[in-house]
C-alpha cells in the first residue's frame, strides 16, 4: 500500500479528486495518511476531515522564523512515514532537505504545459492570464517530481486543453482542473502507486 501525504495550501478540489478516485477504486493500493496545509483557512482541510482523515495546520506565521517553520513541517511529515508526498495547490517553498530526503518521492501538479508559464511567480490565476496574454491555443496541466528548482523536475504526466474564444482566467482555470489536473494527478498516483514509474538521467518513463 503506498502511503501519501498531501500539502494543499487552498480549495483542495485536486484532493478530491484523488480522494475520490481513492473511494471508486481507479486508484489503487494507496492511501491518505495526511493532509498538511499551510493556510489555516484552506477549505482542503475540512475535505479531508470530512473523509476522516488526518489534517493539520503548520503555517510559516507560527513561528518564530523560516527554519523553526521547516523543522516543524520535515518533523510532521518524517513522523508520517509517506512513501510519496503530493503537493497539490501547495504554496510553500519546500525545504531543501525535504526535496533531497524525498528525491522522487515528492510530485506536484502544475496548471500549464510545462516549461510554458511555470517557475517563480507562475501560480494560480496567474498562470491562465499569461497563458491568454501570450494568445495560446492549447494549454493544460502538467504533473512532474519536485527538485530543487520551480516547476523543473522530470515530467510524469500532461493533458492538453483547448483555449476558447473569450476565455476569462477563471473560465480557463476551471476548465484545466476538470479536463487535466482531477484526471492526470490521480493517474499519476496510481502508475506511482503500482510501480509503473522509473525516472533515468533526470527524465521519466511510465512502464
Ligand atoms: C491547481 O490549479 C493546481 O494546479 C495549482 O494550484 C491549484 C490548486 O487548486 N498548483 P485546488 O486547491 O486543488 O483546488
């Protein structure tokens, strides 16, 4: 069975996604064993509390500084044993130590098609804008493991999208979660979850 930890930092509808696929069975031989925010208001929280399962606050503001806060979040996540930690809508930079003691072992999801509008500063609502600035036809959602970089680690799974016209930011948001993100991060649990993932010379290969 791997175990996941999920960080969310928001609405947390990729962790019900994942819940869900959990629930109906198209993931397989996986189970939550917590969900960590950073946000204290994140509806993510009550999602998993509601499916009874194990849910903390640790936000950076309760502490005194940056490495009392990453003691705090290695320290409640080691505790947990994870087999695979899942960011999903974490907005947190993530301890050095943690990328290194979890190096293909940590994934995040990412609404675009990677290296199109990724890195510093790409997040959110952000990302669709630059996306309809730039004029794009296609966009997507990538999901990829975590290095030291944003956004830069080996890719796992991306679904495109189609833009249409008179997309605003939210329409286009909301359209990449539905056809993408809630179909390829499940996905990519589940090949994780079932061995059917290897990562060599920095790029993956699904079995
Ligand atoms: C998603 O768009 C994800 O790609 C991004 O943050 C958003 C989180 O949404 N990294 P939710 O909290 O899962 O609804």
């Amino acid at each position: 069975m791997l175990r996941i930890l999920v960080c969310v930092s928001g609405g947390g509808t990729n962790l019900q996604a994942i819940m869900d696929e959990i629930t109906n069975g198209t993931i397989h031989n996986t189970e939550i064993v917590k969900v960590i925010s950073n946000n204290p208001n994140a509806y993510a929280l009550t999602r998993a509390e509601n499916a009874g399962i194990e849910a903390e606050c640790i936000a950076p503001k309760d502490f005194d500084d940056r490495t009392e806060f990453n003691k705090a979040f290695l320290k409640a996540v080691d505790i947990k044993h994870p087999d695979l930690i899942v960011l999903a809508g974490f907005l947190v930079n993530i301890p050095t130590e943690m990328i290194q003691n979890y190096r293909n072992r940590m994934i995040n999801i990412h609404p675009s098609l990677i290296p199109s509008f990724c890195g510093k500063g790409f997040y959110g609502l952000k990302v669709h804008e630059s996306a309809l600035n730039r004029g794009v036809k296609v966009t997507g959602a990538t999901v990829h493991f975590v290095d030291v970089g944003t956004d830069t680690g080996p890719i796992i799974l991306q679904k495109a999208v189609e833009v249409k016209p008179g997309d605003t930011p939210e329409a286009l948001q909301k359209r990449v979660m539905e056809q993408a993100e809630w179909i390829i991060l499940p996905k990519a649990i589940d090949l994780i979850a079932n061995g059917k993932v290897q990562v060599k010379d920095e790029k993956v290969y699904i079995k």
